[in-house]
C-alpha cells in the first residue's frame, strides 16, 4: 500500500491525503508552495525548502523537492560533497517503551490539535475535509467573495459536484456554490434544469433567467419601452416585473438560504436581464434602452449599499420610481410624480409605492414615535394597506411591522425585535 501525505498551506488549510504521485501533480498545479509543510505516515511536518529535513524525514521526497521544487528556485542541488562520520553507538532501546513513548505523543499531539480546532472553530472545517474533499476545497476556494480559481475548480469537477447534487444532502450542500457560477456567466449549469437552479418559493418570478431567455424577452418587447417609460403602459410581463421590483424590498429579504452572490433569486434575474440588455444593439430604441440599463444599475446599487451619486439617465416612470426609492423626506414624495401624464393604473401603481416609502422614512433610524408621528403613522398605514393591493410583490412582513408599531404604541426597535423573532429569515435589525 502506498504512503499518503497531508499538506498543510499557509497553517490553515489541508490538502490531500495524496500519494508521492499526487504530491507531485498538486505541486504542478501550483496548490502549495516552497514555504508549505508535508506530514505523513507519523512523522513529523517539514517545510519543503527544509531540504535537510526532508532527507532525514522522508528521504521519498527527496528526488521530488531537488528535481521539481528547488530547480525552478535557483537552487543547485549537485556537486554536494558526502562526509562520512563515525557515530559511537547507542544503547538500545526496549521496542516497547519505543512504542509506548510515541503513542503517547501521537494522543497528546492529537489532544492539543483538537483544543486548538474547537478554539478557532476549524474542528468542522477538518471534519468535512476528510467527508467531501471536493465540497471542502471548493468552500475554501470561495472564501469570502468569488474568484476565478473557485471558478476554474468548479469548471474541473462539474462531472462529480454534478453526480453529488443526485442526493438531496448533496444538492443542498452544493447548490449555492453552484448558483453563483451559473449567474456569474449566463445563468446556466449545466446538468441542472432551470427550474431546480431556481428553487422554491420564487414562483411569482421566470422559471428560465438565464441571459438567452432574457434576450427572447427583450426583444419581443422592444416596441412597448417607449411607452412603458411615458407612463402609457404597465403590461403585465416579465420584463416589467424586473423594472419595478423595489431594491428595499429585496434588500429586505436577502441573502436568502440557499443564495450566497447573487444573495436571491431575485437579484440572479435582475443581473442576467441587464447583463443581456447591455449586449443587445440600441437600433432606434437608444434612449428607451439607456433608461432601462440606468434602471437596473440603479436598482443594484441600492440593494448593494453602493453611493448613488452617480448620475443615472432616467426619465417618466422610471426616474419617478427611482425617486420614490431614494426619499428621505415623507412630505416631498408626491414630487416625484412630477407633472408626467399617466395612465391610471401607473398613478395607483407610483402612490402605492408612495404610501409604503412614506412609512418607511416614519420610522427609519428611530427607537420610538412621538403621540403627533404616531397618528401621522396611522393614517399613513391605512391609506399604505389600500392602497398596496394593486402592487405584484407581497409587502405582507412589511405591513405586520407597522401594525407591530401600532400595537405597542410607537416603540419602534421593540417591534422590529418582535418581528426579527417572527420572521428570522428576514433582516430586520443590520
């Protein structure tokens, strides 16, 4: 049976347990350097430029670390003169004392190795490297944000991520990972239908975001932008539903289980219909299609927290609705309206949005309302739950918040802790 070896990169993550072989094809594939430790077979860890070390220890590695590792540094490894030394003999030692003495190390490293773990919360990290190492390597990948390495490795293991998402365990673990590549490029996995990327619990959203479907969409709608944008219009459609999608409400509601970036299903959607959008020709729709483009990069800049000072070149609904997204004061709401001339179901539409932004800058930043802002508050989430009815997003937690309010007299925080409780899936309190 051939030997196995851990590496050990940068002291925080594992890789292996590899064969001499594999050691040398991982090295290859530039997943540890010079500076990196190797153990196996109960010896001791040794850096590989410890060349020293390496003979001594693991005399195996020797060839690889002079040939593969320290040519490429420079280093000669030829013309070494050998001294012969004479060494006075040791007494022996009795083989089972020997095996006692390195038991015992072996339980006290172990002990001391598993304290460290639990102290630095890694324990679970080590566990799951030795259950999936694929899963393991791909999440450390990751780390905090995407990378073209995660994305290189997810590329190189679809066959296998692909045959462990056919378990429900499996499916689960790897399905956020999964999601961020598909909607990073064009919002395909493929070996995965659409509709499982997707998930449950986005039914009033496309089963198919994907950019190709996006392109369908945005051509077949192209004569009604203009419209759409003058307030004419408000077709129930797919591309509509993007368009008018508040960034507080999904803000709201992200990340959501299962989402890592996007953080939703809802962003995943928004971000392929701009990423389709920009590489479609403008032909005689320029200034409908810059508008529609400036839209979508407000709306995620919004959700991303990002400064919206730039400028964004918008105009009719779209301008109003992004006004309406970006109020801070409750009184001068209805100017964003301007003097546009719009369709009927637009104006309930835009005071709707109204009606629920005017409750939101109520209470934003604050742990209590005053008897006069409370019956200001009143009156506004009267006229809110009227009026919302007509708006295709449920704002059903939103709207429980406020009666919360109601319910205990105005004190704010308080009511966002009860709701926080009853909806912990929600963000309620940053």
């Amino acid at each position: 049976m051939e030997r196995l070896y851990l590496i050990r990169v940068d002291m925080e993550r594992f890789l292996g347990p590899f064969t001499l072989k594999e050691v040398k094809e991982a090295y290859l594939r530039m997943e540890f350097g010079m500076q990196d430790e190797i153990a196996g077979s109960l010896r001791p860890w040794i850096t590989f430029d410890d060349l020293e070390a390496i003979k001594r220890h693991y005399p195996e590695l020797v060839q690889l670390v002079q040939r593969e590792m320290l040519s490429g540094w420079g280093v000669s490894v030829h013309g070494q003169v050998s001294h012969q030394t004479k060494v006075k003999a040791i007494p022996q030692t009795s083989p089972n004392l020997i095996a006692r003495t390195l038991l015992l190390t072996i339980l006290t490293a172990l002990i001391v190795a598993i304290i460290l773990l639990l102290r630095e919360g890694q324990l679970q990290d080590l566990l799951l490297y030795f259950k999936d190492r694929n899963y393991f390597n791909a999440r450390s990948l990751y780390a905090e944000t995407y990378n073209a390495r995660f994305e290189s490795y997810m590329d190189r293991n679809r066959e296998a991520i692909n045959q462990a998402m056919r378990k429900k365990k499996g499916f689960q673990q790897w399905l956020p990972l999964v999601r961020s590549v598909a909607f990073e490029r064009d919002g395909h996995w493929e070996g995965l239908p659409n509709k499982r990327l997707r998930g449950k619990g986005d039914e009033e959203m496309p089963a198919d975001c994907s950019m190709g479907a996006w392109e369908q969409r945005w051509l077949a709608s192209r004569d009604s932008w203009d419209r759409f944008v003058e307030g004419r219009e408000l077709p129930r459609a797919d591309w509509v539903q993007i368009l008018t999608m508040d960034p507080h409400w999904m803000k709201l509601r992200s990340p959501v289980p299962g989402w890592i970036r996007p953080q939703s299903y809802h962003e995943a959607c928004l971000r392929m219909a701009l990423k389709s959008l920009q590489r479609l020709p403008q032909d005689s729709h320029g200034e409908a299609h810059k508008m529609l483009m400036a839209r979508m990069g407000w709306q995620l800049g919004l959700l991303e927290g990002a400064d919206q000072n730039e400028h964004f070149e918008m105009a009719g609904t779209l301008w109003a609705l992004s006004c309406i997204e970006d109020g801070h004061d409750a009184e001068a709401l209805p100017n964003c309206l301007g003097s546009a001339n719009l369709r009927s179901d637009w104006r309930q539409w835009l005071e709707a949005t109204i009606a629920l932004r005017r409750l939101a800058i109520l209470t934003e930043n604050k742990r209590e309302l005053s008897p006069e802002q409370l019956a200001l508050f009143e009156r506004g989430l009267a006229e809110a739950e009227d009026k919302t009815k007509v708006l295709w997003l449920s704002y059903s937690e939103e709207l429980q918040f406020y009666r919360e309010i109601l319910q205990q007299n105005g004190q704010v925080y308080s009511a966002l802790q009860t709701l926080q409780q009853r909806f912990p899936q929600l963000h309620w309190i940053p």
